[in-house]
C-alpha cells in the first residue's frame, strides 16, 4: 500500500535522477536567474539539455518562468527551494561522512 512519504519520495526521486536538475536548481538559487547565466554557471550542459529540464522543472511547479519585454527570468518557487534544500543537504551529508569524491 502507498502511503504519502513514498509518494513524496517517489516524486523527489524522479527529479534527482535527472541529471542537471541539481546544478540547475542550485544555480537559479544562487541567483542566477537568466537562461545565459544558468548555462554559464553548469559546467558542460548544453542548450539542449538545459531546455528540456527547464521544462520539466516548469511542469512539476519547482520553478517558474516569467518575461518581460527583453528578457526571461526563472525563479524557485516553494518545491524547488525544497528541492535545492534537500540536495544542499545530501551534498553536505556526502562531504560530512565519505569526503569530497572519496579523498
């Protein structure tokens, strides 16, 4: 039977799997909120890929997009500043307990 912690968990764990939803996250948190400045902020992402999980953030709610007449701008919104928490946390739990890359 489901209960709403695997529920919950299930919906995280599809967004951890993707990758580049981390960095994307962390970087639109750290203030990065233009496509040019998140792309520039994530190492080896390309167009592509940046786009699709874009998408994908805008369509589970973890992130929003607004335009103006020049620009477009993404913003967290309350699941993905979650989100970024969470992956803060488990970064913080990898260099806490194994080191930074098993140093």
């Amino acid at each position: 039977m489901k209960t709403k912690i695997s529920d919950g968990f299930e919906i995280v764990e599809d967004l951890i799997k993707l990758r580049w939803v981390p960095e994307i996250l962390e970087s639109i948190n750290s203030g990065n909120r233009r496509y040019s400045e998140i792309r520039r902020s994530i190492d080896g992402i390309s167009h592509t890929e940046l786009n699709r999980k874009l998408i994908i953030l805008i369509r589970k709610k973890a992130i929003s997009k607004q335009e103006d007449s020049e620009n477009i701008y993404y913003s967290l919104l309350s699941f993905g500043k979650e989100l970024a928490h969470i992956f803060d946390h488990l970064e913080k739990l990898q260099e806490k307990y194994f080191g930074y890359l098993n140093q």
